[in-house]
C-alpha cells in the first residue's frame, strides 16, 4: 500500500513539474499573440490613410492665396479667395487620402474613416454658416480666427482616430486661431498663410515621412 502511494505522489508530482514547464515554454507564445492582436486592433482603429503628402500641397496652395488675397480691396474679393482655397485644398484632400488608401490596399470607407469624417464635419459645417454670418455682420475681420479654430477643432476630434500626428496638428491650429484672436486685427490673413500653409507644409511632411505617404 505504501509503494503503490509513492508511486502516485512520484507521478502526482512528476505530473506537476510537466505542467509547469509546459506553461512556462506556452507563456511567451501566448504573450506574443496577444501583443500582436493588440498592435492589429490598434491599427485597424486608426484612420492610416491620411496623407502627408496631400498636407503638404494644401499648405503650398495656400502661401499664394495668402498674397493673392492680401492684395485685394474689398472684404469680398478678399473672401472669394480665401473660399476659392478652401474648395481647392478639400478636393486635393480627398484625392490624396483616396490615393494613399488605394496604393497601400487600405479600406477608404472604413469605420475609422467614418469616425474621422464625424469628427471633421460638424466644424466645417458650423463655420460655413459662421462665415456667412460674420460677413453679412460686416465683422469679416473675424474670420481668420474662427476659421482656424473650427478647423482645429475638426482636426484635434476626427484626428482622434488617425495617426498621433494629426490631432497634435488639430492642437497647432487652435493655437494660430487664439493668436489670431489676440493679434492685431490686420495681421488675419498672415495668420491663415502660417495656418492652412506652414502647418499643413510641416505636418504634411512629418505623416508623410512617418505613416508611408
């Protein structure tokens, strides 16, 4: 009776040590796996296809509107550039995300693209209005600043689902747009060309160099 007992606690605990070694040589495996789950869930909730380079030729478009626009003499000529711009660097956007997104087989109509377009669109839509508003007011001289706020604002919330460096530039914006605000009201149109140009130029070219394009 003895021996039979050693012999079941020799198996119990020969038993043990396997399994501990088993759990040991699994352990890293399973640390693995889940490590790579967890980066394939984080990029499958990011929106990767926004491109810098697109960033980058908004920004330049937006240095010779700038000029163009402070040589006007009227507040409305001075608005139909800044509007012209503003249609010519959304379409440029879109084409670039559209060809980032098909280069690298990324879905362009992914939920972490909805998320961004949710995101971006209240804000450019409330500063339709608000330019329409102010305007009419005659306050055109507002204008810069809002205009550089709500983009940022767009930019930080949509920029949420994208890559790190987009809600930073969303922050940067917000920044010009409150120096606009406490700035000389002559200087507007400078702060839109350090805006929508030299921030688009530096952020476009740091997506670009860091997320492919």
């Amino acid at each position: 009776m003895v021996d039979a007992r050693s012999h079941h606690l020799r198996r119990f605990h020969r038993s043990l040590r396997s399994a501990s070694t088993t759990d040991q040589q699994i352990a890293p495996d399973v640390a693995e796996n889940l490590r790579f789950i967890r980066d394939t869930m984080e990029r499958s909730a990011a929106f990767t296809a926004v491109s810098g380079w697109g960033h980058m030729l908004m920004g330049i478009t937006a240095i010779p509107a700038a000029l163009l626009a402070s040589r006007q003499v009227t507040s409305f000529a001075w608005l139909r550039v800044w509007l012209a711009e503003g249609m010519l660097a959304i379409a440029i956007g879109l084409l670039a995300c559209t060809w980032k997104a098909n280069r690298v087989g990324l879905p362009l109509f992914s939920g972490p693209a909805r998320k961004v377009a949710l995101g971006l669109a209240p804000p450019l839509v409330a500063g339709a209005f608000l330019t329409f508003l102010l305007y009419r007011a005659g306050i055109a001289s507002a204008l810069p600043a809002s205009w550089l706020l709500l983009y940022g604002a767009g930019i930080m919330t949509g920029g949420a689902f994208s890559v790190r460096a987009v809600p930073v530039m969303g922050f940067c914006f917000m920044l010009v747009g409150g120096l606009a605000v406490l700035g000389p009201a002559g200087w507007g149109n400078w702060f839109l060309a350090a805006g929508f140009g030299g921030l688009h130029i530096v952020f476009g070219v740091l997506i670009a160099r860091r997320h492919g394009g």
